[in-house]
C-alpha cells in the first residue's frame, strides 16, 4: 500500500515538473518578448502566473518535514519549523491559481475579470449596506432569543453576526435558528432586507457586465480582423515581390534571348531569311548581262 502511494506520488511530481517547466518556459519568453519589463511585472494575470509557478520552485528548496518526526525534535526548533511547514503548505496551496490561467483564453473570464475592476463602487456600496444590515439585525435577535426567552444559540451580539451575515444573503445554513416569534420576526425583517440590499447594486453590476462583454468582443473581432489583413497584406507582398524577382530576371537576360520565341515563329523567321535570300539571288541573275549588250 505505502509502494502504490509513493509511486503515484511520483508519478504526480512527474506530472506538475512536466507542466511547471512549460509554464515556466512561457513565462520567460513572454518576458524576454516584452517591450516594458516593468509594465510586464505589474499585470495582474502575470503575478498570478509567478505565484503559481514559484511554490514549486520553493518546495524543491525547502523540504517539509514529516509530521510523524515531529515529536522526535527538539524543543528549542519546533515553532520555527512548524511556521516554516505552514508557509510551504500555503504556497502549495496557490497552485489552484493555474485555474486562473483560463482567463488568457477566456472571453468570459476576461468579461468577469474587467467587470469586478469597474464595479468596485457598486461592491463597496453593496458591502456598506449589507455591513450597517448586519450591525442593525445581530443586536435585535440578540436581544430576542438570549433576554427574552433565554435561548442559548445566540450568546453574544458578534456571534449573532454570522446568523445576520447567512440570513441577509440567503444561505441559511440552519446551525443558529431563532425559536421564538420576535426572533422569527427580526429574522424575516432580515431575509427580505438582504434580498432588496443584494439586488439594488446588482442592476448596475449587470449593466457593467453586458457593456463590458460588448466591448472586448468588440476589441477580440477587431484584433482578429487587422490579423487577417496583415496575413492578406503579407502574402499580396510575397506575390509582388516574386514577380518583381521574375521581371528582374528577364530584364537581366543577354540581349539575343531577349525574346522568348518558340518553334513556329523560329520557323517563320527562318522561311523569311530564305525568301529574302532568294530574291537577291534572282535579282543578281537578272542584271548580270554586260554593259556593251545595251
């Protein structure tokens, strides 16, 4: 059993060495390809690349150490160490950020990414409503379950927060549940609260999305278009220059294969030199009497 763990172990570090050192590879020639280095390091879907990319690297340096060893070490090393595990067990956990890759590929992702960018006002007044809900609502039920009918669920004002926060956004997840009728009041005044709170920024939010959807489709048609007239443009070059290249061969050509003649006007032209030929061979026949015969 520990042999088949170990080799599928293995077998998984063959796998993420495979595809670290193709990220890692693209990520340097993209680099290396960048006209602003600096611009390069500053995007936002680089840096999620480099913290993707880097726990690997940092897991070859530093060992983690097993935990079944743990209690064999000295005492004066162990919190260091444990912190030091901790860190590398969060560095390993980012590479869920290879997730996030997608968003180079994806229109979607793409949309999302530029929506959340230009709706964080509309976030920010979303999170101050459902904020001033939640301080509004935890000491009413507070004071409804625990001062009135003695409940115990809700012991404290900041306990009664994660009640407010799951009943406003409509989880309900049911681990704290008011049992008397002015706790189920207050719990419903909280429900139909959090329903109007979560909607009124939600129309502008997908206002946003639909505009912003629009425009790098928009941007994605037009990129696509400017490519294809530079590969048009690109291959009506190549034919120009080829014919200019024939042209230049045959203007460089001797001046007797000037002309390209095939065999009929060879033929032709041969026929006439004969003619001509012959007429001077008959009109030197005809004058060649003496001049005393006249």
């Amino acid at each position: 059993m520990q042999g088949e763990c170990s080799s599928k172990c293995y077998n998984m570090f063959i796998i993420e060495t495979v595809c670290v050192a193709w990220f890692s590879l693209e990520f340097v020639l993209r680099f290396i390809q960048a006209r602003s280095k600096l611009e390069f390091l500053r995007g936002p879907l680089n840096i999620i690349d480099a913290m993707a990319i880097l726990p690997y690297y940092v897991s070859l340096v530093v060992k983690e150490e097993d935990p079944d060893l743990a209690h064999e070490r000295p005492g004066g090393g162990k919190g260091y160490l444990d912190k030091l595990g901790l860190v590398l067990r969060i560095l390993r956990a980012l590479r869920i950020l290879y997730v996030m890759r997608l968003a180079r590929h994806s229109l979607g992702l793409q949309t999302l990414g530029l929506t959340v960018r230009r709706s964080t006002r509309e976030f920010g007044l979303l999170l101050l409503f459902l904020c001033v809900a939640v301080t509004l609502f935890s000491p009413l039920v507070h004071l409804a379950e625990s001062e009135l009918t003695g409940a115990h669920d809700f012991s404290s004002i900041p306990a009664s927060y994660w009640w407010a926060i799951i009943s406003m956004t409509t989880v309900g997840y049911g681990d704290m549940v008011p049992r008397s009728i002015p706790g189920q009041v207050v719990a419903l005044s909280s429900i139909l609260s959090g329903i109007l709170i979560m909607a009124f920024p939600a129309t502008s939010i997908f206002h946003m999305f639909s505009r912003s959807y629009q425009e790098l489709k928009m941007e994605h048609d037009r990129l696509f278009k400017e490519e294809c007239a530079a590969a048009a443009a690109a291959a009506a070059t190549g034919e120009l220059q080829e014919a200019g290249g024939e042209a230049g061969r045959e203007d460089s050509a001797p001046p007797g294969l000037g002309l390209h003649m095939d065999k009929d006007s060879v033929h032709s032209l041969e026929s006439l030199a004969l003619l001509g030929k012959g007429s001077e061979a008959a009109g030197n026949n005809n004058h060649s009497l003496p001049a005393a015969a006249f």
